[in-house]
C-alpha cells in the first residue's frame, strides 16, 4: 500500500479509539518504511518488506505495550499504528512475512491487489467511512479536528452569540 493509505487507514482507527494519539499512530504505521531507509543510511541492506515487516514482531510488541508496559500509550499506538501497516501491506500480491525464520509470505484475504490499485483506495475509504460511523454510534465527542460544535461551544461559553450565528452553518 501507499503511505497515503497506511496514514489514513491508521488515523481514522486511532481517532475512534485514542484520538490523542492519531500522530504517533500515523508515525507507527509509516515505521515498517522508514525503518528501511534509517538501515540504508547505517550501512545496513535490507530488502523492500523484509525485517522491519515481519507480522510476528509487531503483533508481539503491541501486545507486550498494550498489557505490559507503557508510557502514556505512546508506544502502544506506534506498535499498532505498526500492526495497521503490515495488515494493509498483506493484502497484496507480494504479502509480508510471517516470521523471521521463514520464506513463508503472509497473505490476507488472498493479497489479490497490487500496490497502488484502485481497490486500495476503495479500501481506504471504507475504513474511514466505517471510523466515522461508529464514531458516531459510540457518541465519541473527545477530538474532531475538522468538524466543531458551535452549538456546544455556545452552551458552554466558550464563544459568544454572534460567533455562534457567524459559523452554525459551517461543517468543515
């Protein structure tokens, strides 16, 4: 997948889950990538999808952040921001690997795609779509970057009277 996708795909998860934490899960799911390029840099060769991909590794550190330890959820978000990649990642043709120890490629739903099809975007707004709905059925009201409640704003006294006519009508 594109990076574009494996940051929105990500986003949209965190944002249901921990939105304070939607930036780190991003960084988190862009990692697996630039953890490649950090290795070129250090004289390190590794090939596209090879040990910074591994399922096994990322699964196992998310679990570990999640129950085990963790500072504020930071690093909990990033190993599932992580996770969110190499399963957006195995749904292509070429998969991820499953363990280090093995040729063996990890494929979910058969990896019937190709980076940068269509399908890939579709899927990505169907994620997003999904996000905002139970969004919405869960009631979360904590972080909505893009869409403001002036009306609640209002009754809180946040903003006065006038602001609340100026942008009552403006979603975005």
């Amino acid at each position: 997948m594109k990076w574009l996708n494996h940051t929105l795909i990500a986003g949209a998860l965190c944002a249901v889950v921990s939105p304070p934490h939607v930036a780190v899960c991003v960084a988190g799911a862009t990692a697996p990538d630039w953890m490649e390029y950090v290795a070129k840099i250090c004289g390190r060769k590794i090939k596209h999808r090879g040990p910074t991909h591994v399922l096994t590794h990322w699964l196992i550190a998310a679990i570990a952040f999640t129950f085990i330890w963790d500072y504020h959820g930071i690093f909990m978000a990033f190993a599932w921001g992580g996770v969110s990649h190499i399963l957006t990642d195995a749904m292509t043709v070429s998969g991820v690997p499953f363990s280090p120890y093995s040729d063996r490629r990890f494929h979910l739903f058969g990896g019937r795609f190709r980076t940068g099809d269509p399908i890939e975007y579709a899927i990505s707004a169907a994620v997003i779509v999904i996000c905002i709905g139970v969004s919405h059925l869960i009631g979360s009201s904590s972080f909505s970057p893009f869409f403001f409640d002036w009306a609640g704003y209002y009754d809180r006294g946040l903003i006065d009277g006038s602001e609340w006519k100026a942008n009552r009508f403006k979603f975005i």
